[in-house]
C-alpha cells in the first residue's frame, strides 16, 4: 500500500483508491488531486481494509476485480463495520458482468462505473456521493442534537422510578396519560416513550389542544378536503393521518372542548377518521399519550371531560414529579441546559461555581424544569466567560442563610412565611394536605398584598397568568365580594 499524501497538508476530503493496475490509480490521482482531493492508494483488498484501520476515509474507489479478496468480498466486510456501514464505496470494473454489478448495489455501492474511466463521469459521481454522504452526516448530527434536547435527566428517586415505569410501557401500544404541573417534562416522557417503542422509525406527531379554537379542532385532527370551507384551497391531512403508525401526542387534553372530545372519542373506539367535507372513512393506526396538568378526574366529576373518554386515554397513568420534589437534580440539569445553549449559539463552555448550583437547588421553582432552563439561558447570555452568584437573577439569589435571616428578623415583606395549622379537625395532616393547605394560603395572601391584581400577583409568584387562574379554581380562591 502507498499513500499518497506525505507532501499534502491533510486534506478536508480524503478519498481512498483500491485498484490492483497501478496505471488505474495514477490516472485517478491525477484526476481527483486536480480537483483538490487528497487520495490514497491500495493495490489489494487486503490492504485497502488495513487502509481504513489507519485513515479517516470520505469515500472508497474500489475495483470490482482484485487478487485474492474481490471487490464484492471487500464491500461485504465494509458494510459489516458499524464505523463504514454507510461510507460512500463506488465500484470499478472493465470486466464485471451484470450479475456482479447487481450484486454489489446490493451490498450497497453508492455507484458504478465502467473502465476506460472518464474524467467527467468519475467527478460527478464522487462529488455526488460526497454530498449525499455529508448530508447524511448532518442529519445524523441534528439528530443527534436534538435527541439530547428532548432527553429526561435525572437521578434522584422520582426520577428513577418514572424512568422504570416508562420502560415497561414504552414497547407496548397501551395508551398512555402523563400528568403534572406546567413545566415539569411531560413532552419529554411523551417522546420517550416513542422513541422506545416498535413505532419509532415512524412520525410523532404533537398537536397542543388548548391552542387550537374550537371551530378548529375538527379540521386540525381529522384534516379537510377541499372546499369544505371557505378558504380550504386543497385537501390537508389531519394529525391523526400524519401520525400514521407512529405516536399522537395529545397535549393539553383537559382543555379541550366537549364537541371535540366526543370526536376524538369515536376515532379511538373505531381507528377511522373522517375529513371534514368527505364522507370516506379513513383507517388510521397510532398510538395515542395524551397530557394535562388538570385534574381530570375532578373535571369528569364535575362533568368538564368524558367520563369514557378519560378511561379510554388513561389506560397507563404516569405523573411527572415537580421539579421541588427533585432538588437533587437542578444541578445536573442545570449544567445539561448550559452545554446545549452554549453549542447551539457557538458558544464555549461556561464554568458554572458550585455555590451557583447550590442557590439554584435551593429554589422552589413554582415553574418547574421551563423556569429552570429560562434562568439558566439567561445567565449564560448574561455573564461572561464564567458564572458565578453575581450572574443569578434576582429571584434566584435567596440563599438557605438569608431565608432564615429574613424569617428572624421579620424583614421580608412579601407573604413568604405563612402560617399553616399542622392538624385539622384533631387530626394531623398528611405532607400533601399540608403543602397545598400552604400554597393556597400564600396565594390568598399574595393576592390580597396586591389587592387581587392577577397580572401583579402572578409576576410575585412566579407563575404565568393562566396557571395561576387554574390553581385559583382548584382551590376555589375567590374575592368575598364574588363568594
């Protein structure tokens, strides 16, 4: 074997000639370095595969006809290597039948041409797999970018145990129901629970309910045909069409609206959509996880949600914890947010101190894993080449020490220490009774401090408008004069 590039700078492309006529591999030298390749040579099969242990090969010539290995051999055990499985290989031969050129794009050559070689032909077909296999590559990368993005972290006990339950549940076509507080990950079980399914190779689809008008709804899952309506140009697919063997995410189901419900109820029970405007039922086969941080239970109660609908979406129930009930993971999560904001803006890695880290465990998060990521975002564009506690945001500052000063001293003027009676009718309560005994009061109290100004008391309490509306009706939090 002879490698052509001791003289060369190491190039960006490299391509890798395996011919056993010498005269083969000068000419398509000549040609390829004219075009500012760089080339390397191996006169035999064997040494071409030596070749790829030692080079970072871009693209393979391989003759089809070689001493000893043949070409068709040396493409099989190519393939056979994970690290070469998709390499672009364009084969060669003056001599080969048609049996062995079938053969070999089956085994999965990029291309074929025939001897005598002409200049033209070679460097289209190699710039042509060049772009193709560099495409490949890229899509791979983003792939890869944003399966980290949509990745669940965490190593603490809640964490742990939703990580086991969504194994179990992942590779069987049960219809699932996630539920938990704004912010806290939902999406991300949902993609999960795709990606470790038989239905991974094929589309998820989500579709926000609460964000789609009412009058809309049938249209955006069921699609239209065209003039069904004014303005419907053409026919569209629905959701649950372009869901078609893969997985549906439901997001936001408790808000949708009872005619819709009864909708998606009978695509469920039967498997067939309709299209508004047609009469032609269309069979679909997906796999449905819906979401909600409402209470359905208390909304089929209270007659809000289908009873049968319910059931029929809650086959497997899984909850995602609140990001307070798993402090020991901000940090972790924390450092995860930092990296994947820094490569996505070119950035270089920012340290982050541990006393940072430790101040961010210390929250409460009202808005859970979305809030932890804004913060973090905005340090990142904040600060400088490294964050430290000067970089967190105000509402991040309070340390354990200054919580139990400003308790001491009285000196806080918001409603941060409120207290909650431990037993109710002579009988203790449960941590859970109490925590919302608690959240309920603080809100009643924040509301009153800014004389019932939502927008005001949502910015205090670090929620957004429309959840602090929900947890107001939850808890029936209303001013006396409307009691």
């Amino acid at each position: 074997m002879s490698v052509g590039t001791d003289s060369l700078p190491i190039p960006k492309t490299l391509i890798l000639v395996v011919d056993d006529e010498r005269n083969i591999r000068r000419t398509l030298r000549m040609v390829l370095e004219g075009a500012g390749f760089g080339v390397a040579e191996a006169e035999s099969a064997e040494a071409g595969l030596l070749a790829l242990d030692e080079l970072e090969v871009d693209l393979i010539i391989l003759d089809i006809r070689l001493p000893k290995m043949s070409g068709i051999e040396a493409l099989e055990k190519i393939r056979a290597r994970p690290e070469s499985r998709r390499l672009p290989v364009l084969m060669v031969s003056g001599h080969a039948s048609v049996a062995e050129a079938v053969q070999a794009v089956q085994l999965g050559a990029t291309d074929f041409f025939e001897k005598p070689l002409d200049r033209e032909r070679v460097l289209v077909s190699v710039r042509n797999a060049l772009k193709t296999w560099q495409l490949e590559r890229e899509v791979e990368r983003l792939r890869g970018q944003v399966q980290h993005r949509y990745e669940m972290i965490g190593e603490s006990a809640a964490m742990r145990q939703l990580f086991a339950q969504v194994e179990k549940v992942a590779p069987t076509n049960g219809r699932v129901l996630i539920t938990g507080e704004s912010g806290t990950g939902k999406e991300l079980v949902a993609r999960a629970l795709h990606q470790l399914s038989q239905r991974s190779k094929d589309a998820f689809v989500k579709v926000n309910c609460a964000a789609i008008p009412a009058e809309l709804i049938e249209s955006e899952l069921f699609g239209y045909e065209r003039g069904a309506f004014t303005g419907a140009a053409q026919r569209k697919k629905g959701v649950f069409e372009l869901a078609h063997g893969g997985t549906l995410f439901l997001d936001e189901i408790g808000d949708m609206s009872a005619s819709a419900q009864a909708k998606v109820l009978r695509a469920l029970q039967s498997g067939e959509i309709t299209r508004v405007g047609s009469e032609r039922t269309i069979a679909v086969d997906v796999r449905i996880v819906a979401a909600t941080n409402r209470d359905l239970e208390a909304d089929v109660a209270e007659g809000r949600f289908r009873e049968d609908l319910f059931f029929r979406l809650n086959v497997v129930p899984l909850r995602t914890p609140a990001l307070r009930e798993r402090p020991t993971d901000i940090p972790a999560l924390a450092v995860s947010f930092l990296r994947e904001f820094c490569l996505e803006n070119g950035l270089r890695d920012k340290p982050m101190d541990d006393d940072v880290l430790e101040a961010l465990a210390e929250r409460s998060w009202p808005g859970n894993v979305r809030e932890l990521r804004n913060v973090v975002e905005r340090m990142a564009i904040l600060s400088g080449d490294y964050i430290g506690l000067d970089d967190l945001p105000s509402i991040g500052r309070l340390s354990r020490e200054r919580a139990v000063e400003d308790q001491q001293s009285g000196a806080s003027q918001r409603p941060s220490s409120i207290p909650v009676s431990v037993d109710a009718g002579g009988e203790r309560l449960s941590l859970r009774d109490y925590r919302e005994v608690a959240e309920k009061q603080y809100i009643v109290a924040t509301l009153d401090e800014v004389a019932w100004n939502i927008s005001r008391a949502s910015h205090l309490l670090g929620v957004e408008r429309t959840n602090l509306h929900k947890k107001m009706r939850a808890y029936g939090i209303r001013r006396d004069d409307e009691a």
